[in-house]
C-alpha cells in the first residue's frame, strides 16, 4: 500500500531533507524511524527538498510498503523513533496515482525576519536576524514583480538541476508583526535557494539600499550575478503542498510562526 505522512520539523543541526551517508538529514531520520514500524526498508518521496537548517510545517511524503499496519501506527509508532525535532502530524492510505512531488500542483514558503538591532535569543535558528530597519512598503511594491509566470533566472542557485527556470509565482505577500517580517510566497514550484534569494533582494530594498523597481530590473537581467546575496536559511519554512482532489490533507499547524 502507499502511505502519505504530513510532517513537520525543525530543520536546524540537519543536512537537509535528502538522505547522506554519515550525515544527520530529515529523510535519513524519518526512514529509519518508519523502517522499525514496518519492519522493512521504507524509501521516502518528499514534496520539496529542503535545504540545511530549513524548517517545515507542511511537508508532505510518501512510500510505498507490505507491512499492514493501522494507520494511526505510522503517526504514533513512527514518532516513538524520531526525535524531537521532527514529528509525523497525519498519515493517509492514498492510491498509487499519488505522488508526494508531482502530484502536486503548489508550494508555499514562509520566511521569517527578526528586524532589530539585538540579535534574538529565544529566536536563534528559527528567524534570519537583520539588524538594519526594513521599511515593508517597498518591499510590498516590489514583490507584485514576482507575481505570475516567468524566467527566474536571476534568483536560481548555480547548483540548480531544475530543466527550466520558468516557475509561476500566485501568492506573494509581506507583513509586520513587532519586530517581525514575514513573506509569504507560493508558487507552481521552486528553484534551487529561490526563496532565499528573493529574499535577501527584498531586504535590500526595505533597507533603501536599492529602490522597488530594481527588483523588475534583476528578474529581466535573467542573471544569479545581478541578484542580492542568498538570505540565510533560519527563517525559511516550507508551511503547504497543495494537490488536486481527492488529495485534500490537513492543513499545517503554522500559528506559532508569528
């Protein structure tokens, strides 16, 4: 049978979602966790690989097994083996035309700025600090240059194994809460560091080092070179995975992300 898993993690101390040898990764600890339940090799699927120190609150997975087990075993018994910082929320009995990746049709990404002068304490791995004021407005202005379907070029890490760059952006949005900025952003799907560097480009602008415009100007240039820096990958969380019916999941438990 295939079994879909909502996961959450925390992904700071982790090499990434993708399994390597000699190295601590959220699929490498999920799959020995899940093993143990089914008493069998268990290869995972993810919806979107996260990078070292990304966190998620709405990963989706998959795997296929012969182990009959209850459903609630792959949630509660899969738990007892992880620690703490990784969690199955749900578990789904779906149909092999499920895909955890390319059945679905949207991601959304969550990254979290701590805009103070003093670095946090009680937020250290799970929010980028910028210490600089960020001004959101023209961040705002900027972001409706994202919107649509188009060349992402200039925010797409060389590492990148993506056949296209061409991604459609559907959501975009940034706010402040106290000392906090949040962007939020969906997409089709994402290039390798996109979000991060959207990310560190809009930080420029909030911090009036570049004005709103310049963010049309570095997507047409269609070159990483022309781009800010790569943000850091504290405050990025990967927070839903949308898939077409019958694949109607739980939503994430997100409220605690400012």
């Amino acid at each position: 049978m295939r079994i879909a898993l909502g996961i959450e993690y925390n992904g700071h101390g982790f090499y990434g979602w993708q399994a390597q040898q000699n190295l601590p990764t959220i699929q490498g600890a999920l799959q020995t966790a899940l093993s143990k339940v089914a008493n069998e090799p268990i290869e995972l699927f993810c919806a979107g690989r996260t990078d070292a120190n990304v966190h998620a609150t709405g990963q989706v997975v998959h795997f296929d097994t012969r182990a009959k087990r209850h459903i609630d075993a792959w949630i509660w018994g899969t738990n007892s083996h992880l620690p703490s910082s990784i969690v199955v929320r749900w578990a789904r009995a779906v149909d092999y035309h499920f895909h955890a990746r390319f059945t679905a049709t949207a991601r959304r990404y969550r990254y979290i700025i701590y805009n103070h002068p003093i670095r946090p304490a009680l937020y250290s791995a799970r929010a980028t600090w910028h210490y600089f004021p960020l001004d959101i407005e023209p961040m705002r202005i900027a972001g409706k240059y994202l919107l649509g379907e188009q060349d992402f070029s200039s925010f797409r890490s060389s590492q990148c194994n993506s056949k296209s760059p061409m991604r459609n952006v559907m959501v975009f949005d940034v706010k402040r809460e106290g000392d906090f900025i949040i962007l939020e952003i969906e997409a089709n799907a994402f290039l390798h560091h996109m979000v991060r560097n959207i990310a560190g480009s809009l930080m420029k602008i909030g911090a009036h080092q570049r004005p709103a415009e310049w963010l049309q100007e570095v997507l047409l240039a269609k070159s990483r070179k022309v781009a800010a820096e790569t943000a850091a990958p504290d405050g990025l969380y990967l927070t839903k995975v949308t898939y077409p019916e019958p694949y109607i999941f739980p939503l994430a438990n997100d409220d605690f992300l400012v």
